[in-house]
C-alpha cells in the first residue's frame, strides 16, 4: 500500500493518470468516430499493454540513468530508488487504472442497462478512476484532496474531450 513516506507515489500516480487519460482518450477518439465497441475494445487493450510497457520501461530508464548519474559524481542520494521497482510500479499502476474506462465496454454485452449507453458507463468509470487517483495524490502529499481530484479529473477530461472531437471531425471528413 501507498503510504505518506512512499518514494514510488510519482511513480503511482503518473501511470495511473496517464493510463486512464491516454486509454480514455484513445477509445475516445474511436467513439468520436463512431467505430465499433470491438475496435474500441481492441485499441483500448493495445493502449493498455503497448503504453503500459512503455510507461514503465521510461520510468525504469529515467530512474536508472538518474542512479548512475549520482554514482558517477560519488555523491549520496537520500532518495535513491530501485530502477526496477520504479518502473514496475509506473506499468501496474498504467494498467489496473487504464483497465477502468475498459470495464464496461466488457460487461455490456452481458448487461442490457450497459449495453444501451456503453460509452455514457465508461466515461463515469474513468471519471471516478480521475477522482481516486487525484484523491490519493492529495491524501499522500497532505495537499486539498479534493482540489487534487478535481483537476485530475479536469484533465482526464479536456484529454477525453479533445480525442472525442478528433475522431468525430475527422469521421465527418473523411465519411465511412
């Protein structure tokens, strides 16, 4: 668990929000253009593992060059983290939160209630998944919890809005 003294609290917090927003954004983007729950699914599942991976391979990266950086100098570093543990943290935290605005789009075929307003579920999913996030942010760093959650969720938002619109507009263009 994430506790207040937790040095891989970016690490949670940058894969989580970035999970959510770029997986909400991608299906955004295919439902914007009116594409099939299947190929929302598909590219939602390709974000998840294709950036997840990425995410945590840049984390493990970035944590480790800035090791061998303070090694290189011989100098103490009180906040010396595990390159691996870093990384691994950035990918799990991309995926179980990326894997939220997903949810829906796999119930709904075994849900009537879901099935009719799919992508209405999977925005409110993503939406409480903004909230805890930013929540969890603020608890730890002893910030407004509620300022925190709130602009994560603003994010989230304008992110989901804007690939919404590119895959409307581009749909209205290009015509299927």
């Amino acid at each position: 668990m994430l506790g207040k003294d937790n040095e891989y609290l970016s690490d949670f917090v940058y894969g989580g929000i970035d999970g959510a927003i770029t997986t909400l954004a991608i299906m955004a983007g295919a439902m914007g253009a009116a594409l099939s729950p299947l190929i929302v699914i598909i590219l939602g599942f390709a974000n998840l593992v294709a950036d997840g991976f990425s995410m945590g391979v840049s984390d493990y990266l970035s944590t480790r060059s800035q090791n061998d950086l303070v090694a290189a100098h011989n100098r103490e570093h009180p906040d010396w983290k595990n390159p691996m543990a870093s990384g691994l943290t950035t990918f799990a935290s991309f995926v179980v939160v990326g894997f939220v605005p997903l949810l829906p789009f796999l119930v709904a075929p075994f849900s009537p209630l879901i099935s009719t307003r799919t992508p209405i579920f999977s925005f409110a999913f993503a939406a409480v998944a903004f909230l805890v996030v930013g929540g969890i942010q603020g608890y730890i760093t002893e910030k407004n919890k509620s300022l925190t959650a709130l602009r994560t969720l603003f994010i989230g938002g304008v992110a989901a809005t804007l690939a919404f619109a590119v895959g409307f507009l581009l749909n209205q263009w290009f015509g299927q």
